[in-house]
C-alpha cells in the first residue's frame, strides 16, 4: 500500500464547476501538506501549504486538512479551463524536509 | 515562474554514459531538492541538501550522486545510464527547513 494515495482520474468537469481532490494517507507523522498544479511536461508548481489540521483559503482555491481522518481535500470554486492540469498531492512528517507525492489527478474543464 | 532554475531543458545520451544536471535555486533559499519524475514511479525524493550539506536521502542509487557548492547552486551527476533513467529530473528548493518548496522546469532525460 502506498503512503499517499490520490485518484488518478481523468476528472471532466464544465466550466464554472466546483472540483473536489483529495488525497488519503497512512502516515500519522505527516505534519506539512501541499497542494501542486502540474501542466504537461513543466514543473509543478506550489497552490497551498497548510500545516496540521484545518482549513486555508487563497482566492478560488481551499484547502482542507482533517489528520484524524488522514484526508486532505483541495476545492477548487468556479473553475476555468485554464485550470486543466494535473494535481498532486504532498506531505511530509515534522522531523524531515522529503515530499512524499500522491500519483496526480489530472482535471480537464471544458467550456 | 518560481525562481528556480534548471539546465539543460533535454538531455538525450546512450545507455552507459554520464550526464550532470544543473540547478540554481531560488535567491536566498538554503535548501536544494532533487526529485525523479516517471510515468510509473511519480514524482520520487532523491536527495537534499542545505547549505552545502547532505541532508536527506531516499531512494538514489549508487549510481547517482549530487553536490551543492558554495554559491549554492547543485549538481546532479547520473552515471552508467540505463533505459529506466529516462525521466523528468526536478530541482526544488526551500528557505529553510521545514518551509514549502518550489520546483524547477525539470530536465527531461532520454537515455537510448
């Protein structure tokens, strides 16, 4: 079983939708949690970072933490079709720096 | 664009060769990562380094090795290339520890 497991999809949703990803994990010393939008063949790049349990919201983007379920959620409200990529998911414990990744979830928005 | 960069864009050599991959983090950031992205693996940790140190170290091998120098800039060195290395190859890098990282273009490597 994988540390970090994450619905590959494809995910296809209409423009304006509200997209839910989430991610589960079996690590209980995961501390940091993040969320990265991939386009094809760049380099990810970093949506949220939240620590421990809760909720943080950056404009159309919420992230949500819930460690005594070991489930992270990334809502994405209104979305556009510039938002089609693939989201990873990324955690990591407290006493080290080392990312470990959920597979992706690749999210098509068509208009 | 984070701020990280990474040269070559694509690398493409022969089965027992060696290459160097180039990254210069970020202004100010301490912190280089360097990650193996494959269709079947994902996106893997290999090695960390923080100002000039060897940090961490996951799933390498021995044919790899990497080094971060005084201005901070790092190198990743893959040597007797096999088939099974061609990937993407990301750098990232963080202010300090426990901080979020940001990722590099990648290089992408083909091994023929």
């Amino acid at each position: 079983q994988k540390e970090v497991e994450q619905d590959p999809g494809p995910l296809s949703v209409p423009e304006g939708a509200i997209v839910s990803l989430n991610c589960t994990y079996s690590n209980s010393a995961f501390q940091y949690f993040m969320w990265y939008r991939q386009y094809s063949r760049k380099g990810p790049e970093l949506l949220m970072y939240t620590y421990s349990s809760g909720n943080k919201e950056d404009g159309r983007f919420t992230a949500q933490v819930d460690k005594s379920s070991k489930y992270i959620s990334l809502f994405i409200r209104d979305s556009q079709p510039s938002d089609s990529a693939t989201y990873l998911c990324a955690m990591s414990p407290y006493n080290t720096d080392k990312l470990i990744f959920g597979t992706g979830t690749r999210l098509q928005v068509f208009p | 664009d984070s701020g990280v960069t990474q040269t070559p864009k694509h690398l493409i050599t022969a089965t027992g060769q060696r290459v160097t991959l180039r990254c210069s983090p970020r202004s100010g950031d301490l912190s280089v990562y360097w990650y193996q992205q494959s269709l079947d693996q994902g996106l893997q940790f290999l090695i960390q380094y923080y100002n000039g140190e060897e940090r961490a170290k996951g799933n390498i091998l021995e044919r790899f090795s990497a080094q971060q120098f005084p201005d901070l800039h790092s190198e990743l060195n893959l040597s007797s290339l096999e088939l099974g290395d061609s990937a993407l190859y990301f750098c990232a890098s963080s202010s300090r520890m426990g901080n979020e990282q940001f990722f590099g273009p990648g290089t992408r490597l083909t091994v023929l």
